[in-house]
C-alpha cells in the first residue's frame, strides 16, 4: 500500500474524531486469524460439532462468525436450525466439545508477520493488549512461547471477560479501559469482519489483514479504516500509520 493512502487514511480517521494527528498509546489485537493461524483448524471444529448435531451447517460460514463468543456462535446455530437458545451450560457443555475436536488437530503456525509487528509495537513501547472473542485454552496458552512478553496476562480480553462479544464494541472498549487508554489513543488489528465492525464501533482506528478467505472488500465494509492484504503488509506499513 502507497504511503500517501495510509497518510489520506489516518487522516480521515483524524477528522472524524476531531483531533489533529493520530499518536497511539495502545494497540488492541486479535488472536485467532491474527497471530496464530488457527481458523482452519477453527471452522472445522465447528462444522464437525454441528454435523453432531444433525445442524445443517458450511464450513466456510464460520469464517463469518470469527470474533463470536462460543456461547453465540451456538445459540445462533440453534435458533437457526431448531427456533430455541440453550442455555449458558448447554452452550459450554457444546463448546468444550467443540474445543475438544480443535486439541484433537494438529498445531498451527503464527500468522506471518505477526512476530514482527508485535515486536514494533513493544520496541515503540505502546501498550499491547489482547482482544479475543475465543476460550481456546490451547491457543491462550502458547501466547507466551510464540510472543514472549508481548501480552502480560492482566492486558488479555477473552470471551469470559465480556457480556456481549464482536461485533459489539464491549471487547474492545474493555480492552482500552485496561490500557488506560482513550478510543482516539488506539489501533485496532483484526482479520475478520465481525472483529473490524467492533473495532470500528469502539472508535478506535481499525487496521484489517486478509489472513484467510474473506475478501478485502468485505473488510473495509465491516469498517476498517485501511486493509491490507497480508499480516506482512500490515507490518510493512505501521512505521507510516504510527
């Protein structure tokens, strides 16, 4: 992306928001499809769940649900295909099978280029915190081996830490509120459109990478104030956005 486009962008961005240049405090990210390569392994998890379930189901709409919480992304399946919600401990039961399935796959990489963008945020020293809409044990867990010092563990929102998950904007209001950190003092990193809809409504500015299926256009609807076509490209570009 043309540094004068990223330029025009955070200008916009700037205007909205009525102030007069943009100097981030905190950058608020994205776990699944955004640092750990993990929406494959994810979508078919779901999709063998609801094949259990007798719920007529693709694999690929569970991309569109990335940023959910468990809990919803079930009720959503059940009201679909049986007009009721269970409720919050038949919705866990459901996911710690669904989790189960996902431990059952093989490990994943790191998204490309997520290393080097965490680490130009921790050498520029603005505040990390993570954003996730996921419970995914396995994933929380490897944070501190595949990104060492990049998330302390009380700079972490999860799906247990919100009432209302993406595309709300709860997520990453509480997140800013652990950074001690105003909307207009944040960038929002994500790769999916239910996460950018939350950023965006957060106000914080909204960076987007195509990390998986979902077109580029379907993100800058969602949104997101620039999309870039990689995590690489993302990184390639935050010295220009910061």
């Amino acid at each position: 992306m043309e540094k004068d486009e990223i330029r025009k962008a955070v200008e916009r961005y700037c205007r909205r928001n009525g102030i007069e240049e943009f100097r981030p405090r905190a950058a608020l990210i994205d776990m699944d499809g955004t640092l750990i390569d993990s929406m494959r392994n994810h979508t078919a998890s779901w999709k063998r769940l609801a094949d259990k379930l007798g719920i007529q189901a693709d694999r690929d709409e569970f991309y569109l649900y990335e940023g959910m919480t468990g809990r919803a992304t079930i009720r959503l399946l059940f009201r679909r295909a049986k007009g009721y919600e269970p409720d919050d401990s038949q919705c866990d039961e459901l996911y710690a099978l669904k989790a189960s399935y996902f431990n059952e796959m093989p490990r994943v990489p790191v998204i490309p280029g997520a290393k080097r963008l965490l680490a130009s945020f921790m050498e520029k020293g603005i505040t990390r915190v993570l954003v996730t809409g996921s419970r995914q044990l396995s994933n929380l867990d490897r944070l501190d081996s595949d990104f060492p010092g990049a998330f302390p563990h009380e700079l972490r929102i999860t799906a247990k830490d919100v009432t209302r998950g993406k595309p709300h904007p709860e997520p990453y209001l509480k997140g800013m509120a652990l950074a001690g950190a105003r909307p207009c003092d944040c960038m929002v990193i994500e790769n999916a459109p239910l996460g950018v809809e939350s950023g965006h409504a957060s106000g914080a500015l909204t960076l987007a990478a195509a990390t998986g299926p979902i077109p580029l256009e379907a993100l800058a609807e969602a949104g997101a104030d620039l999309v870039f076509p990689s995590m690489e490209a993302l990184a390639d570009a935050l010295e220009f956005i910061i």
